[in-house]
C-alpha cells in the first residue's frame, strides 16, 4: 500500500524525494564517512591524530551553519544554500579517492583538511534543510515521518556498509587496500550527486529561509537559566563532550589494540546500524504519543554504560551484542533529541537557534576528542593499587573508564531538568520499559501502544 505522507501532492512529493536524497546520503555515509577513522587508521595515524580528526573538524565546519544562517538573511533563498552545500560536499571525496597515491609524509593532515570541508559543506546545507523540513513535516506526524526515513536510511546505510566491509577486507587480502578505499570513496562521491539530485526536486515554499535574526536577541542570566532551549542545549552539549571522550577511538581500540579485521570492524558498526533501524519506526510512535522527554530520559540515563560495556571483554561476540544495545539506545535519544529541538524552537528563530545548538555540540565534541586523545596517549595501561597490580588490554580503556562516569554525572543531574513542551499522554520511564514486551526481528521491538487509529504514518 502506498504511503502517503502529506495530503498536499506537491509536499507529498518533496517528502519522497526526501526520503530518496536521505537514502543516498545513507550510502554516501555507510560506505564513506563510517570508514574515516579506519582510513586514519590505514594512513598510520596516532592516537592523537584521531582525536584531532574527531574534534578540530566538527568544531571548525558548524561554524558554517552560523554562516549558512547569514546567507540566508542576506540573499533570502534557502533552496540554493542546500544545494551550494550538498555538491561541494560531493566534490571533496575527490582529493580523499585519491589521497593514498599522493608522495607526501602528511597524508593525514591533508585527509584531516579534507573532512574540515566536507563536515563545512555539510554544516553550510543543514540549516537551510531543517528549516525546509520543519515547514513541509506537520507537528502531528513529524515523529513518525523522521523515524520512517531515519529508519530507510538506516537500512540503506547498513547495507552499504556491510558492502563496504566486505569489499575492504577482499582488497586489504590482496594486499591492495588502498584501491579498495578509492572505490569505496568514488561509490561516496556518486551517492551524493544523486543525492543532490533529489534534493533539486524538492519544493521549497516561498517566502521563508533560514535566517540570523539581526540583532541577536539578548537574553539576560536569568532568562537562560530559565530557558528550555538553553537548558536543553546545555544538557546535549555536555553529553557530546562526555562520548566524545571515548567514542572516536574506538575504531583505533578494534583495529590496532584488537587486531580486527575490515569484516570484524564492519560487523560491529553494522550491528549498531542494524538496530536502529529495527527499532527507529518504533521510538517514532512513542515520540508522537508519549512526546520526546520520556525517550531523553530512558536512553539518556542508558547511553553512559554503552562505554562502560566495552570494558568488561574483548569478545568480538560480546561487543557485537553492545554495539547492538547502543545501536537501540542512541537511535532513541538521537531522534527524540531532534524532535524535541523542533518543539522547543519558533519557527521564525529556527536558523538562529539551531546553528547556536549545533555550534555548542561541536565545542562538546571538539573539547572531549581532545581530552580523550591526550589521555588516551599518556595515561599508563597498568596501575599499581595497594600491592594489586591492574593490568588493562589497552592504554583506551582509561578514556572509556572517564566517558561513561562523565556521562553518568551528566545524565543524573541534568535530565530531571527537562520538560515536555507538548500536551501528550502521560506514561512512566518504568510502565514504558514494561512495554518493551519481545522482540521481532523482523519488525524490531514491539511496544503495546494503545492510541487511535489514524490515515497515513
């Protein structure tokens, strides 16, 4: 049966298009972007160059959403910006392709210029796209209308990755990795032209754009602290700040300390991928019934042990099954953070507010990969405790150790602060764990969600 997302045939057709642009831009990221680190990795990158790769990139590049905020004030065409963005972004995995050839000693600088400008065209786009798709998405089906592409796009970039992983790991056999990461960036370059294509098609109604409201509305102490959007942001912040701790050295953990393979390293990120997309549709529904708050504070108060798992087993079995559990957890938290930010925002200050809330994440980012870096290099791997000696697999154990007490910190402080903005059915953190009665691999967890029935997602 086909779907329909918008009564309106002219928005009906934009959102498919943006289900499609999403799509690719999943394959650009499951067979590209996921595999930035191992690339690093590959170019004989330090700890510490990996933790620069993680933070100085993203901080630099969100600048560009204040920039895409200003354009859009000053030439008041939010369509062009999009699209400006998205095909130089295309662009930029044509130095990546060809990268490993090139007679340097600084490939890894060179590659950490390369993702500086593919995260800032990125970042150039993403105002403009939030405002286009607050406006075409209704309130009432939002929840459901991101769960249904995040959950397509999930899909499509697991597959894509798995692919990737596979294609990897045959190459590096054949002792000829490096043409296997230009293939892997060229099918990148291509799916985001066809994503940019998509994106072309969409209707963008006129009269509106992302803009900088200027002068920046000045608020007062008080006003912030009583703020929810501040608060919110504030809360998110910090917890970028807390993963990124640990997070980026993951991929060092799996494929240096561990000695995985491109297949092992593959089958762990896959396992994440693969369950959001079994449980993305799901976290949708619950969003649109019971609002956001309740997901922030079920996967919120979750999301500190995911680093505290790594920890207790080498396993590749065992780290599949905790990829998996922070697969479920983060698809909760990362849509219902989303939706709720659209709930907080007027849609006249959307540009403003989001470029300042992504801006403040990638300061979180750009200071926790720093710190994790820095420790993850110097910190001992053995410690001597009162005659017992303590003997780690490796010297990261110490920064995922700090990541999850980090996040733990934040999350019990500060999640108690949030407020639901909309008027929702009332459910609690417990009656909702209840809920989570089985699972299905085919359709993912199942909730026992009683509301009324409704035409259309």
């Amino acid at each position: 049966m086909k779907i329909h997302y918008s009564r309106d045939p002219v928005i009906d057709r934009s959102l498919r298009h943006s289900v499609r642009d999403g799509a690719a831009y999943a394959v650009m990221t499951g067979s590209g972007e996921t595999y930035f680190s191992a690339f690093a990795v590959f170019l004989k990158a330090s700890t510490a160059q990996i933790g620069f790769l993680a933070s100085v990139p993203a901080l630099l590049a969100s600048f560009a959403q204040l920039l895409s905020a200003w354009l859009g004030h000053l030439y008041g065409n939010r369509k062009t910006l999009i699209l400006i963005g998205a095909g130089l972004q295309a662009l930029i995995w044509i130095p990546m392709m060809l990268l490993p050839w090139l007679a340097t000693d600084y490939r890894v600088e060179i590659f950490i210029s390369c993702v500086i400008f593919y995260y800032a065209f990125a970042n150039l786009a993403a105002p403009q796209w939030s405002s286009l798709m607050g406006e075409l998405v209704t309130e009432k089906k939002r929840g459901r209308f991101f769960a249904r592409r995040t959950r397509i796009s999930s899909m499509t970039s697991f597959i894509a990755l798995v692919m990737a992983g596979l294609l990897l790991h045959y190459f590096d056999s054949a002792t000829a990795t490096r043409t296997g990461y230009l293939i892997l960036f060229g099918i990148a370059f291509i799916s985001r032209l066809v994503s940019f294509y998509h994106l072309a098609k969409m209707y963008d109604p006129p009269g509106h754009v992302a803009a900088i409201e200027v002068p920046v509305e000045q608020l007062t102490w008080k006003q912030l602290r009583q703020s929810q959007f501040a608060g919110f942001s504030m809360y998110f912040a910090l917890i970028q700040f807390c993963v990124a701790i640990g997070s980026p050295f993951f991929s060092i953990y799996l494929l240096r300390d561990l000695g995985f393979s491109y297949i092992e390293f593959m089958a762990c990120t896959a396992a994440t991928v693969l369950m959001q997309f079994l449980t993305l549709n799901r976290w949708g529904r619950i969003s649109d019934i019971f609002g956001n708050r309740i997901i922030l504070s079920l996967c919120g108060s979750l999301i500190p042990f995911v680093p505290f798992l790594w920890l207790f087993s080498p396993n590749f079995y065992y780290l599949l099954v905790v990829q998996a559990f922070g697969g479920m957890i983060w698809a909760g938290f990362s849509l219902s953070a989303s939706n709720f930010l659209y709930d907080l925002i007027p849609q006249n200050k959307r540009a403003t507010y989001m470029a300042s809330h992504n801006v403040l994440a990638s300061v979180g980012v750009f200071c926790g990969a720093l710190l994790g870096g820095y420790l993850g290099s110097v910190l001992p791997q053995q410690y001597n405790l009162f005659g017992i000696e303590i003997q780690f697999i490796s010297q990261l154990y110490n920064i995922f150790l700090l990541s999850f007490v980090l996040r733990l910190i934040t999350s019990l402080l500060l999640i108690p602060r949030l407020k639901e903005t909309r008027r929702v059915k009332p459910v609690s953190v417990r009656r909702l764990v209840f809920r989570i009665v089985r699972f299905n691999p085919l359709s993912g967890f199942n909730f026992e969600i009683i509301s009324s029935r409704s035409k259309g997602p």
